[in-house]
C-alpha cells in the first residue's frame, strides 16, 4: 500500500503532466499548417479534409486517428485511412482506396463493386468500362453506394477474380454463373476458363495460372482451359 507521501507525489506528477498536456494543446507551436494527402485517384483531397476534420489552424494533438477513421467510414472509395503527424505541423493522410473489380447487372443499371463486396458506384450502361461483367446473376433489392453486399454468390465471385494474375484479370471480360452454381470466365479474345462451383478454388485457380504461364512460355494459346477437377488443367489450343 501506498504511503501518503508516495501519494503525494504521484498525484503531482499526474497535475505536472496535466498541465504539460494542456499546454500542448494551447500552443500555437503546434498548430496545423501543412496537411498532404496521399493515396488518392478517385477521392478529392479536399473531400477527405472536409469528412475528417483535418485543417489548417487545429492543434496537431486534438486530431485523433480513431476519429478520423470513422469520420470516412461510410465513404464507399475509402477502405482505411491513416492520420501521420510530423511534428510541429505537419499533418499526412494515408488513404487507400478501393479498387473496382466487376460489373454487376441491378436492374436497368450497372453496380461498380469492390473486391470486398462494398458498391462503389452505379453506371448506366458499360460505355467505356474495362471491368468483367457477371452474368447469370444480379441485384434488384434497392441498394447504396457504400453498402457492402451480402450473399456467398459475391464473395464467390471476388474470390474467383481476386485469385487471377493482374495481367490476365485485365483481360477478363465476363464471370458467368449458370444454374448450377458453376462459374465460367471468358477473355476479351474469346479464351473459355471453365472452373466450375466454387469449391477449392485457390488450388483451381493456381492450376489455371501455372496453366496459362506455361502456355505463355510456348507461345501457345488456349480455346478453353478445364480446371473443374481441381486436380489437372484440360486444354484445348486454338487452332
């Protein structure tokens, strides 16, 4: 137990650092004066200060990280933000962004979605866009922009285009999903990737890239690649 003097004193050095706190807080040495954004391509740096806060003039100390977070939180683009102080006054925003990853039909419409599921946007038809299209499935309960969307199907469907190489996911053009749950991808050459329901898909779609990497080594190109067993890729060359 503690003694009353050992009390004492613990309790002045809880007030000295108070007050060292409050000063802190007070001093204009430690006011805002640069505020850099970084990470950015489709959220203006302006957006982002106005959402969290962050300004010129503001002590650097009275900026929290959590509430910075969750000021962005709902931000469909936004998938982390991270505040970096640089004393006296310099302030950093680390944003990363999501990434589109496909086209989902909802009703006389498009939804630009995340690999997370989150709705990034809504486009009006596919002018201009580079991003695969599903088909055999789609939306039409009302949906938001920033909303993540439920259901195995879409998880299925990030997982089986998360798991391409990024040079043959830029040549996807359509994840087809048939009645029986078994999925299909097709190029914008023409190229068939048959992978079938969504089972064991990691070993499926790594049998596909050592498949297609092997191909790419003999300057051969494929009319369709079977990997539905998961134990081996079945091709047939284009003629």
């Amino acid at each position: 137990m503690l003694s009353r003097r050992a009390f004492q004193i613990l309790i002045l050095i809880f007030m000295v650092l108070m007050g060292a706190a409050a000063g802190l807080m007070r001093s204009p040495y430690f006011t805002v004066r640069s505020i850099e954004v970084v990470g950015i391509r489709q959220v203006k740096s302006e957006e982002i200060q106005a959402l969290t806060g962050v300004k010129a003039g503001v002590n650097i100390f009275s900026l929290r990280a959590d509430e910075v977070a969750r000021a962005v939180a709902g931000h469909p683009w936004i998938k982390s933000i991270q505040l970096i102080r640089h004393l006296p006054g310099q302030v950093v925003l680390k944003v990363e962004e999501r990434r589109p990853l496909f086209l989902l039909p909802y009703r006389t419409s498009f939804l630009e979605v995340a690999g997370d599921g989150v709705i990034l946007a809504v486009r009006p038809d596919l002018s201009g866009q580079a991003l695969p299209l599903v088909t055999g499935f789609s939306i039409e309960d009302e949906v938001r922009l920033g909303q993540r969307l439920p259901g195995e199907v879409v998880q299925d469907i990030s997982r089986c285009l998360q798991g391409l190489k990024d040079e043959f996911l830029a040549q996807m053009a359509e994840i087809h999903r048939d009645d029986a749950g078994e999925f299909t991808l097709y190029t914008l050459n023409g190229q068939q990737i048959l992978l079938g329901r969504p089972v064991d898909i990691d070993r499926k779609l790594a049998l596909l890239n050592g498949t297609l990497a092997e191909l790419k080594a003999r300057g051969q190109v494929a009319a369709t690649i079977d990997v539905r067993s998961g134990n081996e890729a079945v091709v047939r060359l284009k003629r």
